[in-house]
C-alpha cells in the first residue's frame, strides 16, 4: 500500500487539524453558494430546454433529445479526467479553485447560447448547434463544479458534521432552482402562451447569468479561504493518460463506490426521463392550464426546499443507507401513483382541484428527494474516506465525478429516452409555436406519455433503491476507518 501524498508529517497533521475544528456558519454558507450555480443552470434545462428545442424552435423529438443526449454523454466521459486533474492539481490557490475559475466564463458563454437558438436553421443545422453548445455547456459546467463539490468532502473529516454541510449546500442549491423556475414562470414565461414566446428565452438565461456569476464568486472566495483544510495533492504523479486509467480501475475496485454509483446510474435515468417530460406530461397528460403548470412545477421546488432543515437531522439520527432507502421508496411513490390511478381511472380530479393534489404530492416528492440526495452525498464522502483506507489515496475529484457521470450519463440517456418516447408515441412537434398548447391529442398519445412520465420511470427508479442495500459503511465503520486514518496520518509517507 502506498500513500499518494508526500507531504510532510506535519503538513498532513496540520491540515488534519484544520479539518478537525467546525467551519463557521458563514464559511459554510459562503461555500454553498457555489450549488446555486449548478443548480440554476440544470433546472433551467432540465425544465424549459427540450420544451424549447421541440414545441418552441420545432426540432424533431428524436434529435432533440440525441442532441442533449450527446452532449452528456460526451461531458460524462470527461468527467474522470477532470476529477483526476483536481485530485492532483498543485497551486497556491490549493487544488480545487484554479478548474472553477477556467470553467466559469465558457459556462455563462455558452449557457446564454443555448437559449438563443436561430430561427430559420434546418433540422441538420440546429441539431449540429444544439449538440456544440449542449456539449459546451455540460463541460466547462463540469470543470467549474467536480472541483466545488470534491471540496465538500475535505471541509470536515466528522460523520455528522459533513452531512451539515451537505444539507446547507443542497439547500442553496434548491434556492437557486427556485430562483431559475420563478424567475422563468413569474417574468418571462407568464401568461397562457407563455412558453411559446421564443423571444422570451434569450433575456431569461441572460438575468440568470447575472446571479449565477455572483454566486460563484462568493464561493470561489470560500474555496481560496478554505484551502488548508483542503488533502494535499501527490508531489509526484505520472502522465494524465497512466494516471487516470489507474486512478479509474482504483476507484472501481471499491465496492461502495460501485455500489453508489450503479444506484445513482439507475435513479437518474429515471429522473431524467420525469424531469424532461414534465412540462409535456403537465401540458397535455393532465391538461393543466399555464399558471397550473407553474404551482405544480414550483411545488416540487418548494418540497426540496421544506426538506433541507430536516434532512440533516434525519440522516443524523439514523444509519444514511436507512434514510435514502426510506426517501427513495417514498418519492417512488409520490412520483408514480397519480398517473398510475389516472391511467387506471382511479382519479378523476380536473382542474385547480387536481392541480392542488399534483402539487401536494410533488412536494412530498421534492421534500423526500432533499433527505435521498443529502445521505447520497454524505455516503460518498464516507466512501472516500474509505479508499483512502484500502488503497493510501485521495481520489473526492474521482469518486464526485463518478457521481457526476452517472448523473449525466443517466440524464443524458433520460433525455434520449424522452426523445424517443416522444416520436414513438407520434407527438407532434412544433405545437406551441403554432399556439395550440392546449390542444387536446389522441388519446393513446397522451395516456402512453403518462405512462412513461409515471410508472415506467418509476420501475428503474425501483431498481437503483434495490442496489442501495448492499453498500456496507454505517456509523461504527466509519468511526474505525477514521481512527485508523488518524494513526496513519501521524505516520510518515512511504
């Protein structure tokens, strides 16, 4: 076994030490602003983009949703290189800030971009463009938060004490995507036609760049101030390509970390795919008018928000694999139950009268998710304190990209799948540009949308909370993993 760091015994004890003393509640706040900027920016295209790409700028469902796919898939695939990058990046400004502060200006560029398609383009042309920009976006995002959210895991080496930390930076995450729909369904988007001003994107994504850079510049500042706290990265270390093939059949030789990340691969296609059909599920499944669709869509906003101030606790107190377990199988539930009775007859509600009750459910649903993705979270950071047990080496940068990847990977495939669905149930394309959002489809159409909006995810839902079972690093194991890297740590590198 070796250790991947040959920094002095009393640089190691020192920064142990740092890790050791709570961080303040401003620096952590500080810190967490940083999730807003990830979060403004997916729920902005998890919600509006392929609305925008298909009913609005009229391309086809299918290479829509193979645009976006593309685009994933691609920045899923260098995740692993930028998480090995921060890993080992050596500098002044510590190794995780130097990434954010080159992947923020392409993020805005090409963010802004995104929502200002052309008019005029044929299906070749805006499908070449949405994958470059898609491609663009999904990276330099990538480059800006693999670095944020690694750094996560070395605030604080405390079982408890991280999950706080996990809860105040998702629950500033949920801020921002609270700011990014209301922003987008109160002041751009308004009115019954609202989604199908074209017009209205282009100024929607610049106001959200205004926030998304200042929020990133508080926490930049909390990342430069936090850099003690910070694992000193390798003195020495191979070429990029030997490194990160190593570093990656490392990482996958740990069996928590497999276990986590088949759970998250599963869990976030399914998200995926309810994610990217929701304003078409909300629009023409449940025929939901404009301002319904919003009070349903902030719901669930509002749910993972109402989440963050228990979520902390509840992990707290029970084992994590226990509380996400118990979260995912609820918002299962939340999720696939309304269209399941619908589909079966079982819920006749009709306007403000089913709106309340989607809305209802979606909050319990929001509320459920917060307590998963908080002891997601923690349970990674946990994970890598025990690679650093089995194998002498710090890889967050890895074990969160691999996180990410599974994310983009199953979002990506999400989106395809919406994609697909789309032009295999015969939805029409171009609707809303032809104003008639409302219109009422076949039958079949709309009931076979539902159904892949509602149960069908949910059933690889179900299947990414049965992985979770098998991961094996509760409370007393982590304590002994912890005390063991103490005594290690007092001892000199080999």
């Amino acid at each position: 076994m070796t250790n991947d760091s040959s920094t002095p015994i009393s640089d190691r004890a020192s920064r142990t030490s740092e890790r050791a003393i709570r961080l303040p509640l401003r620096t952590k706040l500080a810190y967490a602003s940083g999730a807003a900027v990830e979060s403004i920016i997916s729920n902005s295209l998890n919600i509006f983009l392929l609305f925008y790409v298909t009913a609005v700028c009229g391309l086809s469902g299918g290479l829509a949703g193979a645009a976006l796919a593309i685009g994933l898939v691609v920045d899923a695939v260098a995740e692993p290189l930028i998480g090995s990058i921060s890993d080992g990046l050596q500098s002044r400004l510590g190794r995780r800030l130097p990434l954010m502060i080159i992947g923020l200006p392409v993020v805005v560029i090409s963010f802004v971009l995104t929502f200002s398609l052309p008019a005029d383009l044929s299906q070749t042309q805006l499908f070449l463009l949405l994958v470059a920009l898609s491609t663009a976006l999904r990276i330099s995002l990538s480059v800006f938060n693999l670095p944020y959210i690694a750094l996560g895991a070395e605030l604080s080496d405390d079982y408890v004490e991280r999950s706080k930390i996990a809860v105040w930076r998702w629950g500033t995450g949920v801020l921002g995507a609270l700011v990014a729909l209301a922003v987008g369904f109160t002041v751009f988007f308004k009115g019954a036609d609202g989604l199908a001003q074209r017009a209205a994107y282009q100024p929607y994504a610049m106001t959200l760049t205004v926030a998304i850079i200042v929020l990133a510049l508080i926490s930049m500042r909390a990342v430069f101030a936090t850099r003690n706290r910070q694992h000193a990265a390798p003195a020495n270390k191979p070429g990029w390509i030997r490194s990160l093939v190593a570093e990656v059949i490392e990482v996958l030789s740990n069996r928590s970390f497999r276990l986590l990340f088949i759970s998250a691969l599963l869990f976030f296609t399914a998200q995926g795919v309810t994610s990217t059909l929701g304003l078409h599920a909300n629009t023409y499944f449940w025929r939901l008018s404009s301002a319904q669709v919003q009070m349903v869509t902030l719901a669930f906003v509002l749910g993972l928000l109402l989440g963050a101030p228990i979520a902390g606790s509840i992990v707290a107190l029970m084992e994590k694999r226990t509380a996400l377990f118990a979260s995912l199988c609820g918002l299962i539930l939340a999720q696939g139950s309304p269209v399941t009775l619908r589909l079966l007859g079982w819920l006749p509600l009709e306007g403000q009268a089913l709106a309340m009750t989607l809305a209802i459910t979606t909050a319990i649903g929001g509320g459920l998710m917060t307590i998963a993705a908080v002891a997601f979270m923690s349970m990674m950071a946990d994970a890598a304190d025990e690679h650093e047990l089995l194998f002498g080496a710090r890889r967050e940068g890895l074990y969160f990209a691999g996180w990410s990847f599974a994310g983009k990977a199953a979002t990506g495939g999400g989106a395809l799948i919406s994609g697909l669905v789309l032009q295999t149930i015969a939805f029409p394309a171009n609707l809303a540009s032809k104003g008639v959002v409302a219109a009422a489809l076949p039958a079949s159409t709309t009931n076979w949308l539902g159904f892949f909006y509602g149960p069908g995810a949910a059933v690889l839902s179900l299947a990414g909370v049965l992985v979770v079972l098998w991961y094996p690093i509760n409370r007393r194991m982590h304590a002994a993993i912890m005390a063991e890297l103490a005594r290690r740590r007092t001892e000199p590198a080999e």
